[in-house]
C-alpha cells in the first residue's frame, strides 16, 4: 500500500509556476466576490446606522459657521442615511480598493491566495497600484460580450483572459500545483457510467421502434 | 358521623397529605438535581476551557482540518482545470496542454517566489 501510495505522488505532475486554469480562477473569483459582499454589506448598515445613533449633523455644526455651503453637506448627510447611496459609494470603491490594493501588494487576491495563484507582470516588474486598478476595469471588458474575454482562458495558450493580455500579465499557480487523480478517477468513470446508460435507453427505445414497425 | 365515616375521613386525610408530600419532594428533587446538573456541567466547560491541552488540540484540528480542506478545493480545481481544458483542445483540435511550453522560468519563480531547477 505505502509503495503504491509512494509510486502514486512520484508520478503526480507538479504544476507550480504554471498557467492557472479557469475553474481554479473561477473559484477565486467566487470567493473574492463572497467577501466583498459581506465587507459591502456590513459597511452599507453600519455607516448609516452610527451615523442616525450618534445623530451626527455635520450640515448643521458646519452651516452655523459657512452658511453658504451648509446645503452641500446637507446633501451628504442625506445621502450617507440613505442606504442606496451609501452601497453605491461604498461598493464601488471597495471594490476597486480591494482588487488594486491586494494585488499592487501581494500580487493576488485573498480568493487567488486561498486557491494559490499569483499575478505575474509579463515584464518581470512589480505590478504597480494603478496597473492592477486598470486591470481591474478591464474585467467589465472582459465580460461584456456574454463573458467570452474570460472563456478565453479555455482557448488561450498561455490560459490569458483578454484583460490579461491588455494589461499584459499571467496568472500562474503559486503552489505545488498538483491534480487530485482520485477525484478524476471518480468523474471520468462517473461519465462512462451514466454514457453507458445512456446507450442502454438508446438501445431499448430503438429496439421498441423496431418491434412496434414489424407489429 | 359515625366511627367508619371519621375513619375514612382520616385515611382521605393521610392520603391527601401522602400527595402533598410527594409533589413537594417531586419539586424539590427535580430543583436539586437541576442545580447538580448544572454545577457539573459549569465545572467540565470550565476544565475544558482551562486546559491548555484541549486548547492546542482544537487549534491544532482547526488548523489541520482547514488545510486539508483548502488543499483539496486547490488539487480539485486543478484537476478540474486540466480536464476541461484537455476536452475543449480536443474539440477545437488544438494541441493539448501537455505538448505546450510552460510559461519562461523567471516568470515561475516570481510565481513561487523560490528558484525553478530547470
């Protein structure tokens, strides 16, 4: 069992350094996004809510001293009490904050660190903050047209989605990237199962056919 | 009343006072055995909690547990990535991912952040 077991992970190919595919980048994706809505989320009831507790009134402390911009800030109290504009601004800007700041700084984000990819440059430099937030926004590029800029990691020989190739950069695993051959196993035969049940209802419906013409 | 009526009215008496006494005991066990219950279990959280045995031991499990979960989703999806990939370049008859170079050194070793023996 032990040299079986031994063979089995000498033979396992070790993928780290190279191109990430789509589901491992997908799952990232899912997982940054489950973070930022819970980070968007919290932001959006706890911003309007202290602010109404601790009946905050800058338009009012202000307006007494510069009356003549008293309406301004009125207008932002108005619109941080009210929660679709608080989600908006808070939103937009988290999002963008999250995906430039950690991958400017750790060249991944917390979804492709806990999936182990990394954001590599093409021009072997550090990713600066204003590249990552540009590609970023390359991300709506990428999923305009029904999403194809980022099915194209399925085509693409290096695994680049279209916002990889504008803001030329890879995403490479980052870890002994390594296949769970037992999990294939289980799905290839899975397929060859329900193919060949497939075949058997085929065969049965036609044999059906066949008896119901010669009747 | 006659002698058998004073006779029944005491035995109903002693009878009602039987009953009594058994729904007052009945309360007071089910109080001590609540309070006995819950000093016991007040005084096991508070061993377990105390330990540092028990507490390395959840923070080991934690930590193991949540490594091996991460570790499988990451060879999973890995997996995953290949067989997708190796059907869709079958169908669009392109060469398999295996035939294609991997990406220059210097960018897997900025990946992995260690040097790639060659």
């Amino acid at each position: 069992m032990d040299i079986e077991d031994n063979k089995r992970i000498k033979f396992r190919p070790n993928l780290s350094g190279h191109y990430a595919g789509f589901v491992s980048r997908l799952i990232a994706f899912t997982v940054d996004l489950l973070i930022l809505s819970i980070v968007i989320m919290f932001l959006t009831w706890f911003v309007p809510t202290s602010i109404s507790m601790m009946q905050l009134r800058p338009d009012e402390l202000i307006g007494r001293h510069f009356p003549y911009i008293s309406n301004f800030f009125e207008l932002i109290y108005q619109s941080f009490t009210n929660l679709g504009t608080t989600w908006g601004i808070f939103g937009i800007i988290s999002i963008i904050l999250y995906y430039s700041l950690f991958v400017s700084f750790a060249g991944q984000t917390p979804g492709k660190a806990l999936l182990g990819l990394r954001i590599v440059p093409i021009s072997g430099q550090k990713i600066s903050f204003n590249r990552a937030m540009f590609r970023y926004l390359l991300y709506y590029l990428s999923a305009l047209p029904l999403g194809l800029g980022f099915i194209w990691i399925l085509i693409d020989d290096r695994r680049m989605a279209w916002h990889d190739k504008i803001a030329r950069t890879y995403v490479l695993y980052a870890w002994e990237a390594r296949p769970d051959e037992q999990f294939l196993v289980k799905v290839i035969s899975t397929m060859e199962e329900s193919r060949k049940k497939l075949k058997e209802v085929t065969s049965k419906k036609s044999k059906g056919t066949e008896t119901d013409q010669i009747k | 009343m006659n002698r058998y009526d004073l006779l029944a009215q005491r035995g109903q008496d002693e009878v009602e006072r039987l009953v009594n006494v058994g729904k007052l005991e009945y309360q007071h066990s089910y109080r001590l055995a609540k309070t006995a219950f819950q000093s016991t279990i007040n005084e096991s959280i508070n061993t377990l909690a105390d330990n540092p045995e028990i507490h390395n031991l959840i923070e080991t499990q934690g930590v193991g547990l949540a490594n091996e979960v991460i570790e499988e989703t990451r060879e999973r999806s890995v997996t995953a990535d290949n067989f997708i990939d190796d059907i869709l370049r079958a169908l669009l008859r392109r060469p398999l991912r295996s035939e294609l170079p991997p990406p220059p050194v210097e960018m897997q070793e900025k990946a992995i952040k260690i040097k790639v023996t060659k």
